[in-house]
C-alpha cells in the first residue's frame, strides 16, 4: 500500500525515550529559574494528568458496583445514563477512541447481564435449559460508542423444542422491553431475540447458519446482510461454553462455504468512498447536508467491512477491527506499515464519528452521521483523506485476493 498517515510508531519504552530527549534538548535553552519552572509545570501538569484518570476511574467503579444490586429497571436507565454522561466527558478530556470502545462495551455488558438476570426473576419458571445472549454489530466488535442500540441474538439447548421455543420466545420479548428500558434503544433492523431469525437452539441455529449460506431464501441482500451481522458474534451472558459453540460454528460455516464469503467481499470492494476527482473528498451537491459526506457509510462502514473480509479469510478469531488487523500483521497479510496505517485510520474515522454523537447528545445537530471535511482543521483533514485512500487500497487488495471482475 502505497499511502500512509503516520510513520512507524514506537513502542512504549522508545516513546518514552523520545519525549524524555527533547525534554531534555529543551533545558539548555533556559535559564536556571526558567528550568526549575519548567519542571515543575511539567510535573504538575502530569500530576494533574494522574488525578484526573483516577478520579474518573473511582466514579465509574462506582457506578459499575451499583449494578449488581439494583433491580429497578428505572434506576438501571439513570446509572447507564451517568456512565454514558461519565464516558463523553473523558472522551472529550483525553480522546482516546480505544479507551471508549473498552469503556462502553464493558459497562452495556454488565447492564445486559443484570437485565438478563431480572428478567428470568420475571418468568413464571426458570429456563428449561442452558441459554446465552450473543451480541453482534459493534458490540460484537467491543466498539460500543455512546449512541446505541439492541443487536442481540439468543442461542439455547436442545431439547423439548415445544417448550423450550415457547418460553424462549416470551423471554426474549420481555427481554427486549427491559434492555429498552434502561436505554438500549430497540434496533430499527430487528435484529434483536424476539425477532424469530433471531432466537433459537444450537440445532436452529446450524440450519439456519446452512440456509444463509447456501442461499435457500430467495432474499440475496438479506442472506448478505444476515452473514455480515453473525460474523461478529460475541459471547455477552448466559451459558459461555453453548455460545462459544455457537460462534465457533458460525466461523466454520463462514470459511466453509467460500461463495458466501466472495459475495460479502464483492459488497465490501464495491462500497462507495468520499472520494472523488484527483482523490479530493466527495460531498454532497445539494440539498440538506451540502459540502458534507456520510462518514459512517462513505468512510467507516468500510473500512470496517473490508478488514472483517480479510480476518475471516484467514481464520482469524477476534472480531475488533484494530485487534484484527493487527492479527493479520502477525499472520503477515498486511505489512507493520499497513497495519499501523489502517489502525489510524480507524480511530480518526470513529473519533469523528464520536465528536458527531455528542454534537446530538448536546443538541448542536440532530445528524450522527454526516460531516463537513472542509470545517476540520488543515492537518486533521488531510489526515481523513489519507485514511480513505488507505480504504481504497484495501478494497483493491480483497478485490484482487478474491478474483472478483
């Protein structure tokens, strides 16, 4: 790949070094009150620093402790509400993309393992058998963001299936309303367990996992879509050694059946990018959003769709986009400049669409998803340009790598 953001990184100890030695190219500049200053300032400044992360850190816990033993849903709502409140407020202190996707992932997974609880408090009866909740989307990736949604999926046992379908199903849509509740939107594809195609025993599951990729239903861009979205299935509840079953049959399916994989990275090469005459940014002509483009679909979703091709191309386990390209550095599909490049891209791409999220969570906008290149600074805007010639490279690599005309 010929386009690059950044030079090599450094690891932590070179970095350190690096820091450490202009600090010191500085202090013969100054005089002797200067370089105590200086110090000093320096030190306070990362004291300061220090504070602030723990401080942040003593709220969260605090917050995550009072989970467990809360059984109001309406409580429940007003605690993920403060950690959602706690969470933009460090993101806007340290803008680390990384630190928020553990941060989010870590506390909706803890919220969803307590509504699970309360909801079988809830049933008539326990369950009939051993059950899990999977999460997909980028809760599956562990890239939860601020703004978020239900993509969930429920795998149980085999058994009675008459009994076993009958309260799985009145458990999956009582477990729908109470994510709701305390602030997991409902998701507008239905891709959540009370949906049908979304609920079911290991058996289901293995037909219906046969059918998507065999393309029995006549649906093509639904079989597509489905595919896409079990790819990043991720254990969140329950049973972990059914769901682990369940995930590992999903990535046997997906390698197995190679035409399902070709149809998925033919929609990845194909996806549009904001890019347009002599690789400026692309943006809208007219209408509502002129002079901007949809970061999410032009940029991201990409970005996203392509390095999940490649990972499942080469059995790669994780389903974080960053852990997954760097997995494919190690398994030596990309180089460690390639690598280093697609994992800044990433996190420009999703720190943008971040900063969009709290423009609506402030009330500034009410669009999450469109932006105007031309209002970042200069540096930071070539920066998104590069990222998406970064994508455009990518997309020729998977379009070569699967033969697709």
């Amino acid at each position: 790949m010929p386009h690059q953001i950044f030079p090599p990184q450094p690891d932590d100890a070179e970095l350190l070094q690096q820091l450490m030695g202009q600090v010191h190219a500085f202090l013969p500049l100054l005089e002797r009150d200067e370089i105590r200053r200086f110090l000093k300032a320096l030190q306070g400044s990362v004291r300061d620093e220090l504070e602030q992360i723990g401080e942040y850190s003593r709220r969260e816990e605090a917050l995550l402790a009072a989970i467990p033993q809360e059984s109001d849903y309406g409580a429940l709502f007003r605690l993920h509400e403060e950690l959602n409140a706690l969470e933009m407020e460090r993101f806007l202190c340290f803008y680390s993309v990384p630190a928020l996707h553990e941060n989010c992932t870590s506390y909706r997974d803890v919220l969803a393992g307590r509504a699970l609880e309360l909801v079988q408090a809830e049933m008539p009866h326990p369950p009939p058998l051993p059950f899990a909740l999977i999460s997909m989307g980028s809760d599956g990736r562990e890239e939860q963001t601020l703004i978020t949604d239900q993509d969930y999926l429920i795998v149980y046992g085999d058994g009675d299936k008459e009994e076993a379908d009958g309260y799985f199903k009145e458990f999956s849509t009582l477990l729908v309303e109470r994510l709701s509740e305390i602030g997991f939107k409902k998701c507008t594809g239905g891709i959540m367990p009370s949906n049908d195609n979304w609920r079911g025993s290991l058996s289901q599951w293995q037909r219906r996992l046969l059918s998507i990729v065999r393309y029995e239903c006549e649906d093509y861009g639904k079989n597509l879509m489905d595919l896409i979205v079990v790819s990043d299935a991720r254990f969140v509840a329950g049973d972990r050694e059914l769901a682990g079953e369940l995930v590992t049959r999903i990535r046997s399916v997906l390698q197995d059946y190679f035409l399902a994989l070709w149809g998925m990275a033919k929609a990845a090469t194909e996806m549009q990018l904001a890019l347009g005459f002599l690789k400026r940014f692309w943006t809208e002509g007219s209408g509502e959003h002129k002079g901007e483009f949809n970061l999410k679909l032009l940029a991201w979703a990409p970005l996203v769709m392509n390095v999940r091709i490649l990972a499942i191309n080469q059995g790669i386990p994780a389903t974080s986009t960053v852990k997954r390209i760097e997995l494919l550095e190690r398994e030596k599909s990309f180089s460690g400049d390639t690598a280093r490049g697609l994992i800044e891209a990433y996190r420009i791409l999703t720190k943008h669409r971040i900063l969009l999220q709290i423009k609506v969570i402030k009330g500034i906008t009410n669009n999450a998803y469109f932006l105007n290149p031309y209002s970042l600074p200069k540096d930071e805007r070539e920066r998104m340009r590069h990222a998406l010639l970064l994508i455009e490279d990518l997309q020729k690599i998977i379009h070569t790598n699967f033969s697709i005309v």
